[in-house]
C-alpha cells in the first residue's frame, strides 16, 4: 500500500539538496573518442573529494537518462569540475555528450558521490601506484593532481592502457604534471594497436605487467604504498589478485568500477529471494513511503513505478546513489560491489539490485 506519493519535476528536482543544476562552460576534445565537459561553479561551489563522480540526467529522446561520470579535476587545482566522457559504441548518453553537449547547455546533476578518494597530508610519504585503461583515467587524474599538491613526499606511477597514441586520455596533461613536478610522476604507456612507430609497449595489460609494476613500487622501501585501479573488470581482477600474491593488503588497495558485465540470470541466483509480494517502507529526505515489491522488481524499481523519487544512476550496483541503510527485514543483492566490507556491516544495501527475502522491511536513505 502507498501511503506518501510525488514525483518532481525540474524545478522541484532544483530546490531538492540531492540535485544541482550545471552549466557547461567548455567542451574539450581529449581524443576522437572521448570529451572533457567543464562546468562553471555554481553558487556555492561545487564540493566535492578527488575520484568522485557526478550523476548526470539527460532527457534523451522524450527518456530520462542518469549515468555516472567520474569528476576528472582536482578542487585543491582546478578552478571549474569536469567530466570526461568516452564514446561507447551503440552508447546513448556517451555518444550524446560526446556530439551534442555545447557550452551554455544547463545540466542537472545528483550531488557527488562515491568513496574513490584518497586522505590527503602533506605528512603522509606515499608511493601511490596508478593502475588504469581508457576512461579509468578520469578519477585518477583528479587523485593524481591533488596527491602531487598535497603530498610534497608522495610519489605516483601510472601504468595506464590505451588502444593507440591517438587515444590516450590527458596525454599532454600527463607530461605537464611530469614537467611540473619533476622525479614525482611517472607513466608507463602499453598501447594494444599501437602505429607501426610506437616504440613503447605493446598489448594489454595483463597480470604479468601488474606484477611488475607492483615488484617495482614494493621495492620503494622509502614510501608507503597505495594502489588505485580503474580499469575494464578482467584487469581489475587480475590487479586485485597480483597484488594480494604480493602480500599488498586490502586496504591498500582502492578500485572503482565503471561496469559489470551482466550476470548470467538462468542459474539460482534468486535463491533466497521470496516468491511472494512484500512490503518495504523507505525513509527519504525526512518523509515515508510504503510500497509493494514484487518478486519479479528490485526495491528501486518498484520505489520509481510508483513515482518516488529514489536517488540512482547506474542501477548496476555500482555507483551506490541509491545505497540505503537496511533498518529491519532482510534483503538480497545481486551486486554489491560499490560498496565496501564497511558498510556491508554496516547495514548498508543498494536498492538498485536488492530484493525482498522477508516482511517488514524499512530502509533510510541518506
Ligand atoms: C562510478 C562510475 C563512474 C564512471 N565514470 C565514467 C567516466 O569518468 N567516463 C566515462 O566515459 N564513463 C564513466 N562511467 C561509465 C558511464 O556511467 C556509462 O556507463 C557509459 O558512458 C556508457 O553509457 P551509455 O549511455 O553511452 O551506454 P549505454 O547505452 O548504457 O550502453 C551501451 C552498451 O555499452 C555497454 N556498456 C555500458 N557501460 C559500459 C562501460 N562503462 N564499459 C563497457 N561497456 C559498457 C552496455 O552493456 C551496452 O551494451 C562510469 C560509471 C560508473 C558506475
Ligand atoms: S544506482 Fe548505482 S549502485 Fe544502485
């Protein structure tokens, strides 16, 4: 039963604290296939940690579209926030940035969001290793920047994947962080088609270069190390386990994920999951809603047929906008791998890819 229902519409969207309108200031090829949005600062600025990501919403087509962007600038550096968007084939909303976005254009957006950040001290003498391909660079750049002005002490190695020299991402941006901070930075570029001249090397990363990127950066006994990974899911994977092997410990390592490959739904993934309609009541900006889930939609899905404005963008399990702390009942998620061991203890769900598996479930969304 519904007990409380509103959808808003732009301007309401506006006055909420969840959404912010942007306007794009400049558009910024980066390559043939990927483009930096830059944003003028709204009043008051924009707050947000390096790594974080925006929520972009765009009608497209007569359809809401939300997908996440990581934000590619530093706030300790960079004046104006942006995004940099790569082109995915058959993509809706990347190839629409990439085509039709021009300076001027407003945007709403959710608020920041995401744990892919760093606690910066000028104290802290840190070897950071960089591990990235294609748009994985973008959180890294802003964490790069910020390390390197924050951390007199620190020092970056990114080894960074690439299909040719036309499409590394910051190419230029990454020689100049070099020049400016001489001895601090370094990149290894492994291109998988390089042109016949490229004399660097070549192929994808696999476990073997990690391992000895890895090697290489452990050797620096002089600095502590930390590793950040934003990469294809294979990569991330043999990252995770070359560096375990080499006796990296969890929290030095921090991953963020761009997408998932769907999982295969034919096994018992449901297992557990009640075949019977439940009711699931949700606490959001201070007001409740009492809905029915059927077994067949997650709780986001349901919250949004019957108009709540839920927070979300990738309903994938990924970004964490629609994360929400499970007060009572139990759930089950398909994919929790935005979020960390942390707050799975917590009692934190994300309710773009969570079920009910009983009654009387109530959950506060933040
Ligand atoms: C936390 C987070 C941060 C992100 N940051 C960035 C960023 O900084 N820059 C950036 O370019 N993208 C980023 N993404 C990915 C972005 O949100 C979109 O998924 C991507 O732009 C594709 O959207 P689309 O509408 O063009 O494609 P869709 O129309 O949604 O999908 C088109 C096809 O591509 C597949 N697909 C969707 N997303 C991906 C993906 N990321 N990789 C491979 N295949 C995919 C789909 O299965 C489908 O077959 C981020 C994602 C997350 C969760
Ligand atoms: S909407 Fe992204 S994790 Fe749920």
């Amino acid at each position: 039963m519904l007990f409380n229902l509103f959808k808003k519409n732009s301007e309401e969207k506006e006055a909420s604290s969840q959404y912010i309108t942007l306007q794009v200031r400049e558009v910024v090829r980066e390559t043939s296939d990927a483009v930096t949005l830059y944003f003028d600062q709204p009043e008051p600025h924009l707050e947000y940690l390096p790594g974080q990501f925006l929520t972009i919403i765009l009608i497209i087509n007569g359809k809401e579209e939300r997908r996440s962007y990581s934000l590619c600038t530093s706030p300790f550096v960079d004046p104006f926030p942006g995004i940099t968007v790569k082109r995915l084939k058959g993509g809706v909303v990347s190839n629409y940035i990439n085509d039709l976005v021009f300076p001027g254009k407003k945007i709403t957006v959710m608020r920041p969001m995401g744990n892919f950040t760093c606690d910066y001290h000028s104290k802290n003498k840190r070897h950071y290793g960089m591990i990235v391909a294609g748009s994985g660079i973008t959180p890294i750049l802003g964490i790069t920047k910020s390390i390197l002005i924050n951390e007199p002490d620190a020092k970056v190695s990114l080894l960074y994947g690439s299909r040719n020299e036309e499409q590394i991402i910051f190419k230029s941006v990454l020689e100049n962080l070099g020049n400016q901070y001489p001895g601090r930075i370094q990149v290894f570029h492994k291109l998988s088609q390089p042109s016949s001249v490229w004399a660097g090397t070549k192929g994808r990363i696999v476990a073997s270069d990690i391992q000895n990127f890895g090697r290489d950066l452990l050797a620096d006994s002089d600095h502590e190390s930390r590793f950040f990974l934003c990469s294809p899911q294979e990569m991330m994977e043999a990252g995770k386990i070359s560096l375990a092997e080499m006796g990296v410990s969890k929290d030095q390592i921090f991953t963020e994920n761009f997408f998932i490959e769907a999982k295969d739904k034919s096994g018992n993934e449901e297992e557990g999951v009640q075949q019977i309609t439940q009711e699931v009541t949700i606490t959001l900006e201070g007001q409740s809603y009492t809905f029915d889930v059927t077994p067949d939609k997650t709780i986001l899905e349901a919250g949004l047929d019957m108009d709540i404005d839920m927070p979300y963008s990738c309903q994938s399990g990924l970004c964490t906008a629609c994360r929400g702390r499970l007060l009572s009942g139990k759930v089950t998620m398909d994919e929790d791998a935005g979020l960390s061991e942390n707050e799975i203890e917590a009692g934190y769900i994300l309710c773009c890819s969570s079920k009910p598996k009983s009654g009387e479930i109530k959950i506060n969304i933040e």
